[in-house]
C-alpha cells in the first residue's frame, strides 16, 4: 500500500516548516492583523482613518530567474525581501501605502530549512517596509520542479486617497526626470545576465571592479523606493512615479507620460553600479538591448515640475536630474 509520503509529499515537514516560520510571520503584525498563522484566509482591520475615499491598490509578481541564483549559491533569505520590496514598489508609484502581503512558495520537495530561509526574506522586507504578512501558500508538488528548486510569488495591497492617486495625467513638456539609484540588477534581466556571466565566471568568483562575488553582486536586494519617496509625495512634489523594471527606463517611464510628450533622457549623468558594464563587456551586447532588459542603475524615475526639484533634492539627496519631458 502506498501513502502520501511514497507519492512525494511530506506532510510533517509542511508543518515543521510552519512551526518555523509563525514567529518570524507574527513579528511582521500589528493590531489590524485579526487572523493567526493557519486559518484558511488572512483578516485585516479595513477601517482607514483620515482617509476621505480610500481606494484599495493591490499588485503581484515574482522574482524570475533570480531564482536560479539562489539555488547555485545556497542563499535563500534574500529573494523573498527582493519580492516584497518589487510589490511595494509597483504600488508606490501608483501612490499607495502598503498594508499587507501574502506570499506563495513552491517546490518538488519541501526542505524546511530553505522554506525557512525564504520566508525569512519575506518578513525582512515586510518589516522595512511596515507591512503585515497576513498569510501565504506552501505547496510540495513532486515532478514538478528540478531537485532543490523552487519558484515563488507574492500579493501586496494598499491604500491610496483617490484624489491623490498618481497617473501621470498632469505630466507636462517642461519637466524634469529625476532618478534613484538601483542597488543592482534588482529582479529583472537574469535571464540574460546569467547567459552571459555564469559561462565565464563561477557564482563565488570575485570580481575586483565588483568588489566582492559574482553571486553577491547578482543576490543584490531590490530596493524600496518607500522611505524615499513617501515624504516628497506627502509634499505634492510629485507629478508621477515610475518603478524601473522588465523594459528599462523607457520603457517603464512612458507608462507614465500622456500622448503627444516624450522623454529626453540623459544616460551619462549617472554612474552604473559595475555589474552592469560586466555585463555589457564580457556580452558584448550593443547599448539598446542594455536599455530594454536593464535598469543601469535607476530604480526609480521621479517626474516633477522644475519648481520642485531643489525641494525634491534636498529631502532625498540620492536623487538626480537625468532628463525632462518634452512635445513629441
């Protein structure tokens, strides 16, 4: 007689990897958290005060093949933070805060001390952030992933009053592109980044113009723009926001900019973090699929009016002129 067990599926290594995981997950909850670790649905407190029509702004995504780095180096408690602080960041610069995230993980076989490790970045990023991981999926499918793998996603909401919902619509010729720096490659471009590097180097070969691995610097966490960006918006310095991701800067930023403008950017007014010429050199890849897959070191693309750049720079001194927006 078979069981579950001889089919693939440990069901005492899931809850072992609960166990592991409830006190890091309730160090993330305030008292708007009304549910505990295992019920069949995560509730929070939906009352906003000071909120006049709050509009609830929710986003998902996954980390990619970022993942495989993960699996060549053994580190796992970095890629959960990178997916926490992408979702906070898609809803930030539609001008929301967070309020709470739910994650997935999925593997062939359930090891708890990685599952562990995974959500350890979850709650590390939902801490920086003040966001509540309210609940999640873990799922053990046999056949369904390569030996040690795993893949992952996760959902964050928050709120946004509806009048300052940020669209892009006021967005005008004249103004100004300010950009904040990427800590690296974020979660976006390891598909071609990794064709080009690992046949060349090895994950735990140093790099000196890296300063320090080739592992390291591609395990970067993706930064959140939340600390940063928040205050500026609080002081309406802000026309739109645009969170750098798969596209590049254009291609993220003319989400953001009305019919009949256009952008002039300027690429050398900002240094790239190294991996990015690494990438470029040992590649040998031309300047224009660098832009599309990349995001050469802006993160985060501010556009404001001109009267607001010395404020916007002196709140958020990383911030720097790249371009403006001009008539089509």
């Amino acid at each position: 007689m078979s069981s579950y067990k001889d089919a693939g599926v440990d069901v005492r290594a899931g809850e072992e990897t609960v166990d592991r995981i409830k006190p890091m997950i309730r160090s993330t909850h305030s008292p708007r958290v009304l549910s505990d670790i295992g019920h069949f649905g995560g509730l929070f407190d939906a009352s906003f005060e000071g909120y006049e029509q709050p509009v609830l702004v929710t986003s998902m995504d996954g980390v990619g093949t970022k993942l495989k780095v993960a699996f060549m180096t053994g580190v796992h408690n970095t890629v959960g933070h990178c997916l926490v602080n992408h979702c906070v960041n898609d809803i930030l610069v539609c001008g929301a805060e967070p309020l709470y995230f739910t994650d997935y993980f999925a593997t062939g076989k359930l090891e708890p001390g990685v599952a562990e490790k995974v959500i350890e970045g979850c709650v590390n990023g939902c801490r920086e952030n003040g966001v509540a991981l309210i609940g999640g999926e873990t799922a053990e499918m046999p056949s369904m992933y390569s030996e040690g793998e795993y893949d992952m996603a996760g959902t964050i909401v928050g709120v946004v009053e509806k009048s300052r919902i940020l669209t892009g619509s006021n967005v005008a010729a004249g103004d100004v592109l300010l950009g904040l720096p990427s800590s690296g490659l974020h979660t976006n471009g390891y598909s071609l980044a990794r064709a080009v590097l690992f046949p060349e180097f090895a994950p735990d070969r140093h790099v000196d113009s890296l300063g320090t691995t080739v592992g390291d610097a591609m395990l970067a966490i993706h930064r959140s723009y939340l600390s940063q960006a928040r205050p500026l918006m609080d002081n309406n310095l802000v026309k739109a926001l645009a969170h750098i991701t798969g596209g590049g800067i254009e291609g993220n930023t003319k989400r953001v900019v009305p019919e009949g403008l256009a952008m002039r950017i300027d690429w050398n007014v900002w240094d790239e973090p190294p991996i990015f010429d690494l990438i470029r050199s040992v590649g040998k890849i031309p300047d224009a699929d660098m832009r599309e897959a990349f995001n050469l070191g802006v993160g985060l693309v501010i556009i404001a009016a001109p009267e607001h750049v010395d404020a916007i720079k002196a709140q958020c001194p990383e911030a720097f002129e790249m371009g403006g927006i001009v008539a089509a």
